[in-house]
C-alpha cells in the first residue's frame, strides 16, 4: 500500500503541482487548502506524513501544527514544514513545536522532496529527534 | 522816677545780656550735641553703606548664606564693641553650623553658653527640635582663654530669614555689661535685613531659572536623569519614570538600575562614560512595550571637573516598527511571488512529460493554472510598480475632459455579472447634476473597480450602491446622504468638505471594518500583509493605489463603516472653479433637443 501524504497548501497551483508530483512518485496525496481543513483531514484520513505550510487563511501553519500535536490521534505524524526562506522565526517555532523537518518551497526539486519524506518517515520509525534550525 | 541812676538803667541791661548770653550758650551747646549726634549717625550710616558696599564685592553673586554671613560678623567689629560674634545656621545638605568668632579671649564656657542659646532660640523660631549633637562647631579669631571668668552681661540676636524662611540667628556678646542698646541692634539688624534681601532676590531669580529649566525637563517626551560622581539621582523627569515603569514619586538611583537590570548595566555604563569622559549610546533597549535608545552623556563644570552624567532615553519604537513593517513587506511581497511562481514551474514541469498529455481533462486544468498564476502575478507586480511610482511622486495622472457619470456607469456594468455570482446587486444613485470634469478616465475607473471588487468580496450578502453627488464647501455630508436616499453605515454629521467636489461613493451591505483596522487600509506594510493570511484573493495593494489615483486628482479618499452593517468608501474629486456653472451633459442635451 502506498505511504499516505497530506498535503496542506493555500496556494492552488502549488497545491496541485505537488499533489502531481507525488502522486507520480508512488505516493498516495490527500489534499488540503487551509489549517482547518488540514486539521480535519489529519485525523480522518490519517496520514502517515503532513506537509504543511505556514502561511495560511483562517488557521496557519503554525496554529495547525499546535492542533495537530494537541490530538491524541494526530499528534505522532511526523509533520513537514513547507515554507519561504523569509520565515525562519516561524521554522524555529515549529521545530520547538515537534515538527520534524521543513522544505523551503521556492526551490524544491521533486527527488529531494521525496528523499525527505523517505528519510523523516524512517527517522520516526527509529524515533530521533528535530535537526536544529538553520543559522540565518 | 528817675532815669538818672546809671545802676538803674545798667542793671537790667546786664541782666538781659546776661540772659541772651546764656540762651546762646545753651542753644549752642544743643546745636552742637545735635550735631555730634547727627554727626554719629552719618558715621553709622557710612559705615552700614561701607559695609554693605564691601558686603555687596566679597559676596558677589554668591548664594551661601554662610559666606555672607561670614563677611558680615568679620567687618562687626568696626562698628560695635564685643566679646564674640557668632552664628548658628541651617546648611543647604540639612546640617547645622555654629560659628563663633572671638573678639576677646574668652572661656569655653562663655561660648558653649551662646552656642546652647542660639540652639534654643533656633529651635522655637523654626519650631524644630536641634540637637546640640548634631551642631558643627568651630571657633576662629583670637584663642580661648580659660583664666578669664568673664560671663555673658550682655548680648543680642538677630534672626538670620531667607525669603521669608529663618535659616539661623546671629549673636552678639560681651563680658561688659550694658553694652548693647536698641542703636546697636539696629545697625545689624539693618545689614542682616539688606544682606538677605539681596540673597532672597537672588534665589527668586534662581529658582525662576531653575523652574523653567525644570518645567523643559519634565515635559521633555524624552525620559531623561542625571546623576552626580556619587552616583545620587539628582533629577529625573516623568517621561523617564513612565518609560521605565517607575510609580515611586522620589525614586532614588536603585530604582532607576532596577528598572534595567535585566537588560543593561547602566551603571557602569555611566561610570564609564565619566571616566572616559565620552558620550556612551546603548542603540536598543526593550523596555516594557518600547524600544528605547539610551543616550548617557557627561556633564562637566566651567573648570572642566566632571559632575555626574546625563542619561537620555528616545522612544524609537515607531522606528523599529517602520523598520520591522519593511522587513516584513519584503518578505511578504517574496512570498505572494514566490508561492505562485514555484508552482507554475512544477505545473509547467509536469506538463512536459509525456503521459498528461494523454489525459485531457488534467492537462487542462494545468495549462488554466498557469494562465490565472501568472495573471495574478502580473496584477500584484503591476500594483507594485504603481506603489513604487506614488511613493517615489513619479505617478501620473492623464486628465482630460471626461463625463464622470459615464466612467461610473461603465464600470457597474462590468461588474454586474461578478456580483450576481455572489448573489449579490449593485444599484446606481448617480445625480444628474454630476459634472464633465478633467480626470484620467482610466485611473479613475481603477479606483471604481478596486471599491466594487472589495465591495464584492466582503460582502456576503445584500447589496452594493454606487453613488454620484455634487457637495458644497462646508456642507454636511450626512445631509447630502440623506437628501439623495443613501445610507452610509458609521457616516457622523457635521463632516465637511473644504471645497466643492464631485463625489463618488461605493456602499455595501458587508461585514464591516473595526475602527482600529480603518488607519492600516491605505498602508501598502500592513495591507500585503493581510492579504496573504486571507482567503480573499488580490494584491491587498489596491486601496493603497487609490488612494494615490485620487490625490493625483486632488481630491480625497475616505471610509467610514460600521461593523456588521457595511462600509462605504467615497472619494471627492474637486470642481476645478466652483463659480463657473459645470457642463451638465444631460442639460446641454436636452437644450440641444429643445
């Protein structure tokens, strides 16, 4: 059965592209356009991985996370900041926060992305820790 | 009787002579005692201005009390006969002096007599308890001489008062007995008087000096204290205390470190600052909600001796948060072009490969993707450039004569069918009167367009009125409202305008604007900022653009609204000369007809 991705994006076009990408990647992607809905499809569609972006209407990235982490059923999907190099503070906040790694999306290529999602899958089945934020 | 007797007629003759000799003798006798007294009186009153003049050179300007009176007692004795002079006086730093200058040798216990007077008479004139312990004593003029028994047979006091106020007592004394009446007590009592009198005057003067610079102090917005070498607050205003949190009303240097311990060792940095004798700037110190930067200068006297330090906080949290605002645009502005753009090139990317090609529906979708990504991304650097323009007084308006009531309907009517899909009417209330003015069509069609759109998207139900009217210089513009059956949610009566103008109005039925978010509308910081945590979709930039358009115009862009009621944004357009009649088109048309 393929690994199953929640993917939580405002930004239509980003959200399909990706949705695409990784679907062709042998992923099987649940999409989701705000915190809300993220948080929603987090719980029912139980994801083995979340790639959630910060800035969002209604709920952001973060508020999200902190909802995500609150539920018991929700709160052991390792979560995959998607960001802008412009939002280190927020990262920070969401590593402190539990969430396993980040991706900035400006420059992602697809093999990378789906390393990362290889990798912090793996990494929670071993269960280590956060690397630390980068150093601005 | 006869006349002949010579002793007859002698007799009395001697006799009156006798008389007028002695009333001239005696009238002389009291001429001249009144003239040795007048005599005596000059030599006093020559002395007292002489002293008063030699008062007046060896005090100069001088404040201290006890330097005057120290000039006083040590020119007495040229004037009055006495054993000792002394004084008891109240310091400036709260100690009390007793001085007392020996004349004649005289015991200690002459002088610790005078000095337990003096105590006692300063005490129930200042109606304050002296403790004798507490006195600083000291002795000058001639040494003391314990042989000589001499005990006080006669002395005098006279009060020492500053401006109303007793500071000390100024005693006279001797062994002899009888010495001093009311002559001698006058003589001092009149250099005293004129000598604090002078000191009062000067201390008034002082004191207004001193109030003006305190009162530029206290209403300084910048927090300022100052500090002597010791380290002891000497002043700090309210804007200092209201920065740092302080209520005390007498803070003392404790309370000022305290209050920035945690971020700044103020202490040696302003022990530094004196040492080096340098102007020392702590550039950030978050204080509270501020951002402050802290100035610590030294201050030195005429000859150069450091006094202590000034410290002055300036308020730059403004600065900061412009600065931040900057920051955040930058990055915001980043984000609404990177997000988009990173899709396109994932979008466009899948589209090369072979197999979506076979799934029409997919392939599709793609391609749309990319054209509305890439049209909105156009539309946000579009506004951007137009911002940069305003900003750098580069935009420009092409005006030309131009039917107003036209551009406004042209504009609802390409609206309309964007409207209906939101269920939503928009309805026109546009006067006649509304003239042929010069405006650059276009931009101001932009301007209609951003307020219909935002009408648009804000509200969820109901209706959207655009509107047209003339108002007059200083007509109140809720009565044109409601003269012309419009309602504008929020509008307050008596809001004039300061010319005559054309205004146009877009009025909805939506959610409304909070009066604190009303001042962040035309700003471009916060309104990108909003944009790209909604999920209404736009540049944000577009209020910011108008706002722009319509200065272009000379007129002004303004909103009022009302929460859960709906907003009303309308701009004026100024009548270029309110006293020729405007072109009405409708007007000349139907004369035309006619």
């Amino acid at each position: 059965m393929a690994t199953k991705i929640l993917v939580v994006e405002d930004e239509e076009i980003l959200l399909t592209a990706l949705t695409e990408e990784l679907k062709q990647s042998g992923f099987e992607v649940v999409g989701a356009k705000d915190g809300v809905e993220g948080v929603e499809k987090a719980a029912s569609e139980k994801p083995e991985l979340i790639l959630l972006d910060l800035v969002m209407p209604r709920l952001d990235g973060i508020g999200a996370l902190k909802e995500i982490k609150a539920k018991p059923e929700t709160k052991d999907i390792p979560v995959v900041i998607l960001t802008n190099l412009s939002d280190y503070d927020k990262i920070s906040d969401a590593l402190s926060l539990g969430a396993m790694d980040y991706l900035v999306k400006a420059n992602y290529r697809l093999e990378d992305l789906v390393n990362k999602i290889k990798t912090v899958i793996e990494r929670k089945q071993s269960g280590s820790q956060a690397p630390q934020p980068p150093v601005v | 009787m006869s006349l002949d007797n010579p002793v007859q007629i002698f007799l009395p003759l001697a006799i009156y002579t006798m008389i007028v000799f002695v009333f001239i003798w005696v009238e002389n006798r009291r001429i001249k005692d009144r003239l040795r007294v007048k005599e005596g009186e000059m030599t006093r009153r020559m002395y007292e201005v002489s002293i008063l003049k030699e008062l007046g050179e060896r005090i100069g300007y001088s404040l201290n009390v006890q330097k005057i009176v120290d000039v006083i007692t040590g020119s007495l004795r040229q004037l009055i006969s006495y054993s000792t002079v002394s004084y008891l006086l109240l310091s400036d730093e709260g100690r009390v002096i007793f001085h007392c200058v020996m004349e004649e040798s005289v015991n200690h216990r002459f002088i610790e007599e005078i000095k337990n007077r003096l105590v006692t008479a300063l005490s129930a004139l200042i109606n304050r308890e002296i403790k004798t312990e507490s006195v600083d004593e000291s002795i000058s003029g001639t040494i003391t001489d314990e042989s000589n028994r001499g005990r006080i047979k006669s002395f005098f006091n006279i009060p020492i008062v500053i401006n109303n106020q007793p500071v000390g007592i100024l005693n006279v004394a001797s062994t002899k007995e009888g010495l001093y009446k009311e002559e001698e007590m006058t003589i001092l009592y009149t250099i005293m008087a004129q000598a604090s009198s002078a000191v009062s005057k000067l201390e008034n003067i002082l004191t207004q000096e001193k109030g003006k610079l305190n009162s530029m102090v206290a209403s300084m917005a910048d927090g300022v204290f100052m500090v002597d070498t010791r380290n002891r607050l000497l002043v700090i205003n309210p804007a200092a205390k209201d920065m740092l949190g302080i209520s005390k009303p007498q803070p003392s240097i404790f309370d000022v470190l305290d209050a920035v311990a945690s971020k700044l060792d103020l202490r040696t940095k302003i022990e530094e600052s004196i040492k080096n004798d340098r102007l020392t700037v702590e550039e950030q110190l978050p204080m509270n909600n501020l951002v402050l930067r802290v100035l610590i200068s030294p201050v030195k006297d005429n000859e150069n001796k450091a006094l202590g330090a000034v410290v002055l906080f300036h308020d730059i949290t403004k600065e900061k948060a412009i600065e931040k605002m900057r920051e955040d645009f930058t990055s915001m502005m980043v984000h609404e072009l990177r997000s988009p753009l990173t899709g396109i090139r994932s979008i466009a990317n899948l589209l090369r490969e072979e197999k979506i090609k076979n799934e029409q529906a997919k392939y599709q979708e793609f391609v749309d993707l990319i054209v509305t990504n890439s049209a909105s991304m156009l539309d946000l650097v579009n506004d951007l450039l137009d911002v940069a323009k305003l900003e750098a007084g580069k935009f420009q308006v092409m005006k030309k004569s131009t039917d107003l009531t036209n551009v406004i309907k042209l504009r609802v009517t390409s609206f309309q069918s964007l409207a209906a899909e939101s269920n939503l009417e928009i309805e026109s209330n546009i006067q006649p009167d509304l003239p042929v003015m010069n405006l650059d069509e276009n931009k101001i069609g932009q301007v209609i367009n951003n307020l219909l759109s935002n009408a648009i998207k804000f509200t969820p139900k109901g209706k959207i009125v655009v509107s047209g009217f003339i108002a007059k210089n200083g007509q109140d513009l809720a009565g044109k409202v409601a003269e012309f059956g419009l309602i504008w949610p929020g509008l307050k009566p008596d809001v004039r305008l300061d010319e005559d103008a054309a205004i146009v109005a877009v009025t909805d039925t939506g959610i409304g604007i909070p009066e604190s978010q009303i001042g962040k509308l035309f700003n471009k910081f916060t309104q990108l900022e909003q944009t790209a945590a909604s999920e209404k979709k736009g540049t944000g930039l577009g209020l910011v653009i108008s706002k722009g358009i319509v200065e272009a115009h000379g007129g002004k862009i303004t909103v009022v609204s009302e929460e859960g009621k709906g907003t009303t944004f309308y701009f004026s357009l100024p009548l270029e000369n309110p006293n020729i009649e405007y072109r009405n088109p409708k007007q000349i048309q139907k004369t035309e007809i006619q």
